[in-house]
C-alpha cells in the first residue's frame, strides 16, 4: 500500500512538473510574441515607406500596386493610426486605406474609393479579406491582434524560436492554426504558414529581405503565397525612414480625400 502511495505521489508530482513546464513555455511564447509585435510594427515612434505590390495569381496574371504608408504610434506596443495612399496603377490612384488599431478591441478600418467618391467602412469581419486584390489581407497589413490567439513555444532553433499559435474563436478564421518562426536575435518573424485543421499548409508569408533602417532591422520584402492556387504577392518597402515627427491631423477622416500630399513625398 505504501509503495503504491509513493508511486501515485510520484506520478502527481511529475505531471505538475510538466503542468509547469507547458505552463513556462505558454508564458515564454507570449512574451516572444510580444518581442516579435514590437519588432514587426512598432520600430520607432512613426514611419514612412513606399511600397510596391508585384501580383501573380495561379494563372501567370501579374498586376502591380504602389503605394505610401504611413504610420504613427499612440503608445508602443499599444494603439496605432495607419494611412496607405496608392499612386498607381491609374485605375486605383488616390485610394486611401486607414486604420485606427485598437489593442484588445476591434480595429476601425476605411476605405476611400476615388472612382465612386465613396468612404467604405471595412467592418470586423472583412479583415481577413484581399487587400486592393492581393494575396495579403487587411489584417496583415496593421497586424493580428496578440489575444485572439493562444501562443505556445514548440521549438528553439540556433535561429529561431517557433511559436504555434491556435485561435480563441476558431469559427471567424479560416485557419485552424499557424506557425511562426521568429528570429532570435531581431525578433523579427520570418516566416508563417497557415493550416487547416489536418495540418496541411495552405498559405505563407515569408521575410525575404532584412534590412537596417535608422537602426531597426526592417523587413524590406515580403511574400505572400496562396498554396491552393499557386498566386503570391511580393510586397517591396523602399525609402522606409522612421522618427520622421508626422502629425496626428493627418490621420483623420479628411485625409481619405484628400490625402496629406507633403507627407507623402520623400525626404531628400
């Protein structure tokens, strides 16, 4: 009888261990995860880039898009206020996007359509839906928010922490999980893919080039791929500055029509 006890205790003791481990590694993921937000979004108080978007659907179509984004934190790692300004092709000239992120509530996106003279509000739900037609959403654009998802640390490489990440409300995304490989010397996330609930990956965003700007490395290509239909988007931030004092009236309701022209312009 004693023997046994001692067995059982022993059997409670190390399944609290491992309780503990699992519970570690769950607050380790979060705070890599935290890191990696900082890093990918928030490098210094603002920031200016142009960008282009190289578009090729699973047929060999290839559009392109060039667009200003700007960007100003209302506290790091906290709230933020983003204005995408497209220039080109002619088609979409003068659309404006613009987002209020708000941490731990919905984010407030609008959509100004030049053509239509029309203000679109971009509701909850769409934000997981193409943006300007392509392979990246709304949502990766401003970021997912960090408590729709349960974090967990699944390895430690020489480069990488893997971090697998499971929404809370699984019916409003299309994935079941997805894994992110995050550098541990940058915290920058290098790679995600996106799986359905057997596990197969059917999208990937991957960080192609890494460059130091003003002393933040900054992801300076991206790729995004749809692996159901072959298509991929390269999205290339050039001329990123950041710390570069912008206002907070810019990013307000008047810009969607009439966008702040000597923001846009780069510095010499």
């Amino acid at each position: 009888m004693k023997k046994r006890l001692v067995m059982h205790l022993g059997l409670v003791l190390l399944a609290l261990g491992h309780a503990s481990v699992a519970v570690a590694a769950m607050e380790d993921a979060r705070a890599i995860v935290e890191r990696a937000n900082v890093a990918s979004y928030y490098a210094g108080d603002d920031g200016r880039s142009a960008a282009r978007m190289l578009i090729e659907d699973g047929n060999g179509n290839r559009q392109q898009r060039q667009f200003t984004l700007l960007r100003k934190d209302v506290s790091d790692g906290g709230d933020q206020r983003y204005l995408v300004v497209f220039s080109r092709p002619a088609d979409i000239r003068g659309t404006v996007f613009r987002v209020e992120k708000h941490v731990g509530a919905d984010d407030d996106r609008w959509l100004y359509l030049p053509a239509l003279d029309l203000v679109k509000r971009i509701a909850a739900g769409d934000k997981r839906t193409s943006f300007v037609g392509s392979h990246f959403f709304y949502e990766d654009i401003s970021g997912r928010g960090l408590d729709e998802d349960n974090h967990r640390l699944v390895e430690t490489t020489d480069a990488h922490y893997i971090i697998e990440s499971t929404p809370k409300a699984p019916d409003e995304v299309a994935f079941a999980r997805y894994r992110t490989w995050i550098d541990r010397e940058s915290f920058l996330p290098m790679k995600t893919e996106y799986q359905r609930e057997s596990g197969e990956v059917y999208r990937r965003m991957e960080v192609t080039r890494v460059e130091t700007i003003d002393g933040y490395p900054t992801g300076t290509e991206v790729r995004m791929s749809d692996l159901d239909s072959g298509g991929y988007t390269i999205t290339q931030f050039r001329f990123s500055q950041y710390d570069v004092g912008l206002p907070d009236d810019i990013f307000s309701e008047r810009s969607l029509r009439n966008p702040p022209r000597r923001w846009l312009r780069r510095s010499e």
